[in-house]
C-alpha cells in the first residue's frame, strides 16, 4: 500500500512500481471529505457485470447496502490524468461504489474497515447476481427491502468483524 498527500506525494513507499492510478484515490478524496478511504479493485464477477453492462442491484441480504445505486464510469482506460479521475469521482457522486466499464471498481468507505465490507460484499452480491442471471434471472431487492435490510447489516459494529475474520484467514493461509 502506497500512501500520497493529497496532492499526490508519496509519503509512504513499500517499493516496486508505482501505481499509475494514484489520482483516483487524491480526486475522490478531496470531493468527498468523508472517503477517509478510497480502494480500487479489479474483482472478477463486479468486473464481468460492468463488461456486460448490467448494473449491479442488491440481490441478497448483505449486499442490500448497494441500494442506492451504483453507477458506471463509461471508460475502460486506466485513470492516468486529473480529467479521468474528476470524471470518476463525479460519476460516483455520492454513492459508495462505482463500477468502471472494462476495468474495476471504485469503493469509498469512512474507514479502511468499513470500505473492505462494502469491497466484500459488492462483490460477493456480483457473484451470487451473475449466477442467477444464468439460472434466469436474478431477483433484486425492492427498495423495501433493502434499506431495512441495509440498516440492520450495513452496520460499522460489524465492519471489524468482516476485517478481523479476513486478516486471520491470511495469517494462516
């Protein structure tokens, strides 16, 4: 993990290459002083809805959270000016996710914990959405249902748990 000022200087360098898509995370944090965190992703089924053109819809309970949409940035390229990136962030507005046509996701999130649940669960929604749409068709949550359902799992005592779990899968894998 590389970490920038907000003007793009690197504070803390891991070593190898640096990642050309720095201005995603500086342009969306200084649109959205709630993002205290800022991930770019490339997970596969999120990436096939996006190549697809489908949108992503909350289709089970801890995916209910997307209720509020997730728009699509219409560009495949790698985001490697501030034009892109300023396009980016508008296109996620206020939203918690982005997809981007061809290429990821953009999730922001008020912590690092919070923001690795919504990663999480945006994709497993994708998943578990993909595969009923080859079944016939996925069923997506009414409105209804998922803000009730995102009140109650959508919910930051939860994040630690969600971070906790997957930190000790890694130590043992």
């Amino acid at each position: 993990m590389f970490v920038y000022n907000i003007d793009g200087t690197i504070i803390e360098h891991p070593g190898g290459l640096i990642p050309l898509e720095w201005r995603i995370h500086t342009q969306i944090h200084r649109d959205r002083p709630d993002a205290m965190c800022v991930v770019h992703l490339h997970a596969p089924y999120a990436r096939a809805l996006g190549i697809a053109a489908k949108e992503i819809r909350p289709v089970f309970l801890h995916g209910s959270f997307l209720c509020t949409g997730v728009p699509t940035w219409n560009n495949p390229r790698l985001v490697v000016n501030d034009a892109q990136a300023a396009d980016l962030s508008h296109t996620l507005g206020q939203h918690r996710c982005a997809q981007m046509r061809g290429h990821g996701s953009v999730v922001v999130g008020a912590s690092a914990e919070e923001a690795f649940f919504a990663c999480t669960f945006l994709e497993e929604n994708a998943q578990i959405q993909l595969q009923a749409e080859i079944m016939g068709g996925a069923i997506p949550l009414s409105e209804d249902e998922a803000r009730d359902c995102a009140e109650g799992t959508f919910n930051p005592r939860l994040f630690p748990l969600v971070w906790t779990y997957y930190e000790r899968k890694v130590k043992l894998d």
